[in-house]
C-alpha cells in the first residue's frame, strides 16, 4: 500500500517552492538594477574632491548628442540637474570680455573661488582690472552688497561695499556678480530659449560649419571636449543676443565657454571657463574679507 504524505508536508514544500521562486525574482531585479545603476554610473565623469574620475562613456556621449540634436532646452536641463546634484563649490579661472555700449573692452582674466551654499563668489583680477581687482559677495552678507578693492587712486580708500548692480558697477560689465556661476548661468540660458521657443522665435543648430561645408557637432575648448549648441534671434529688445554659442563639456555638463554676437555679427560677449576643479572643499571662511586680500 503506497505511503501516505501528510497533507501539512505538501504545504511545507509548496510554500518552500513559493518563497524560493519569489527571492529569485529578487536576486534578478536587484541585478538588473545594478546593471542599470552601474550603467548610469559609468556613463558620465564623475568629480571628486576637484579631480575628475573617469571620461563619460561613448554611450553617454550619444545620449548627450542625441539630446543636443532634438531638444536644446531639454539638454541644458539636463546639465542643470546634474550641477545641482554633483556640485558643492569650485575654483576656476575665467576669461572674460563684453562689449559695453559700442565699445569692446579687453579681455580681463579673473581667479574665482565659488561656494553653492551660502552662495559666495571671491574674484580676483589677474590681468585688465576694471575699478577693483578684487571682489568679495556673500547672498545675505552685508545687507547684500559685496566688497569691492579699488585700484588706481582710489586704493588708498581701501575695501567700500557697492550693490551688485549698482550704476557705476554695470558700466564695467554687464553681468553683476550675484549672476554669476554655472547654475545661474544654465538658468538664464533656459529662460532666453523658453521665452524664445514661446514666441516662436527660437532657431537652434548644433555644432559649428567649416568652410568646406562639414559640420562638427564638437569642439575643443582648452583641450576638453565640448558640444556646441547654437542659439540664433531676432531682433527684439528682450532678447540678449543674435545668435550665442554654448559649449559644454561632455565630462562635467557644464558651459565652458558661452559666446553671444550682436545684430551686426560683432562679438558681444565671451567668458571662459579653465582650470575648473570641482568640489575641493571650501567653506565659509574662504570668503571671508582676511582671506581674500581685503
């Protein structure tokens, strides 16, 4: 007479079965997620403690490219995201130089010290200072004016504060200081396409056309590699420039070197951005007036 099993070891071993088949299920989506996520991880540079890890992957450029060649807007908010998700302060030297009124001033290049949190920007002028070759602006700090150190005859008087913005300020440059940095720079570029995009004004390109005819989505700026965006407008009132060139680095996802040109094809504004090193640990007491000459 065949044996008989209880009835509670088939329960046993069908429960068994079921729980066993469900922490396979487990083990493959865990594993598929850390393909994904290792993916992901692999598919940009990453910066830490102010030098890069690693160049973004092939596919990664792709996927940036891909981006640039359908939607600028989408891009730019892409790099934005990833500022705010990567970045805690920086160290930089900026090349600069603007057209003010009818006149193109000379190129200024500027040591710069940023902190994201509180928002603090230290310049100083290495080369073609304005009035001052040093200012010092804290978001909140001095009844938000920033700390300016005249040159010229003036420097007898020593350190004054003068607002951001202030008139006899913006006759040396037309972006004040509490403006400045990647993130608010990527915002103002969002808002100028946004605007334009809304009023059906807004004509994008990517990359720059040699005169053989051949164009090339890259650049390189610096000796890094860039994606060049190209923005052209009408002539309104509102709108900053003609057409302005965004080069951004495929490794950082940040503009490297923004170009604008006036209605008369005249160079209006270019700032350049070397020697970037990212997340070097400043604080607070970087900025503060003993730690900047001032």
């Amino acid at each position: 007479m065949p044996s008989r099993i209880p009835f509670w070891r088939h329960t046993n071993w069908g429960a068994r079965l079921s729980v066993g088949l469900f922490l396979v299920a487990l083990f493959c989506i865990q594993c598929t997620q850390t393909v994904t996520a290792d993916r992901e991880a692999n598919s940009r540079a990453v910066m830490i403690s102010g030098k890069q890890i690693g160049q973004t992957s092939p596919e990664g450029v792709q996927h940036l490219l891909d981006l640039a060649e359908t939607d600028h807007i989408a891009l730019l908010e892409h790099c934005l995201a990833n500022y705010r998700s990567q970045y805690r302060d920086y160290t930089c030297t900026l090349v600069r130089q603007e057209r003010l009124g009818s006149r193109l001033g000379k190129e200024q290049t500027i040591e710069v010290k940023f902190l994201q949190q509180p928002f603090s920007v230290s310049m100083y002028w290495v080369k073609n200072a304005p009035i001052s070759d040093r200012a010092l602006y804290v978001e909140g700090k001095r009844n938000d004016r920033m700390l300016v150190r005249p040159t010229g005859l003036l420097a007898v008087v020593g350190p004054q504060t003068r607002k951001p913005d202030d008139q006899d300020v913006m006759k040396h440059t037309l972006r004040p200081i509490n403006k400045f940095g990647f993130e608010r720079s990527l915002e103002a570029l969002i808002e100028v396409y946004a605007q334009a995009r809304d009023q059906g004004d807004l004509t994008c390109e990517v990359g720059l056309t040699s005169p053989d005819g051949v164009r090339n989505p890259f650049a390189d700026v610096d000796g890094r590699n860039t994606i060049v965006l190209i923005r052209t407008l009408p002539p309104k009132h509102d709108y900053p420039a003609k057409r302005t060139e965004i080069y951004l680095d495929v490794d950082s996802l940040v503009p490297i070197l923004v170009k604008g040109y006036n209605w008369d094809n005249e160079l209006s504004s270019s700032y350049l951005f070397t020697d970037i090193q990212f997340n070097i640990g400043l604080t607070e007491d970087d900025f503060l007036p003993e730690a900047n000459g001032m």
